[in-house]
C-alpha cells in the first residue's frame, strides 16, 4: 500500500500454479500519489465589507497553496467554504476554483 508522496509504477507479472513466474511484467502505466494538504488561506476580504440589506456578496481569500516545485504534486485545485450563524453550525460544502 502506497502511504508516500511520490511517482510510482504500475507493474503486472504472473505466476502459474507451479510457481513458476513470467520471465515479461507488463507496466501499463506510472502514478504520482500526493497526501500533502495545502496550506489554508492567510487572508480574506469580503465585499460588502460592512452590513448589507443584500443577500449577496463576494469573497476574495489570498494564499493558500500547494507546494508545486515537486513532481508529486496534485496542483492547488481550490477552496471549500461554508457560512453560518456560529462556527459550531459551518457545513463547509461550497467549493470555488
């Protein structure tokens, strides 16, 4: 079981009942596994700023980001974000890219 960040391969090779192995593998294909979580965001802004009579507004977040210089990396995809009267009520099922 694959429990690292890194590139791996994928390779395939049979054993008949005698025990006896194919002397080929077949290797159909290589993966990279990323288990690293990207940073949170170090600000957000909103807009309106103050109380609104609308119930509508916009959301501006800066950083958060994956490290992207290895090659195991998934890339940053985007940001899950939830709403609610308390911290204790957030249903964190918004998603913006």
């Amino acid at each position: 079981m694959v429990t690292a960040d890194g590139e791996y391969y994928l390779k395939i090779q049979t054993k008949d009942n005698a025990g006896n192995f194919s002397l080929t593998q077949l290797s159909p294909f290589h993966y990279r596994y990323d288990h690293t979580a990207p940073s949170a965001p170090t600000s957000v802004v909103s807009d309106p700023y103050t109380y609104s009579a609308v119930n509508s507004f916009n959301l501006y977040w800066f950083g958060g980001a994956e490290q992207t210089s290895n090659a195991t990396s998934s890339g940053f995809l985007g940001f899950y974000y939830g709403t609610g009267t308390s911290s204790a009520t957030l249903k964190y099922n918004n998603f913006y890219n």
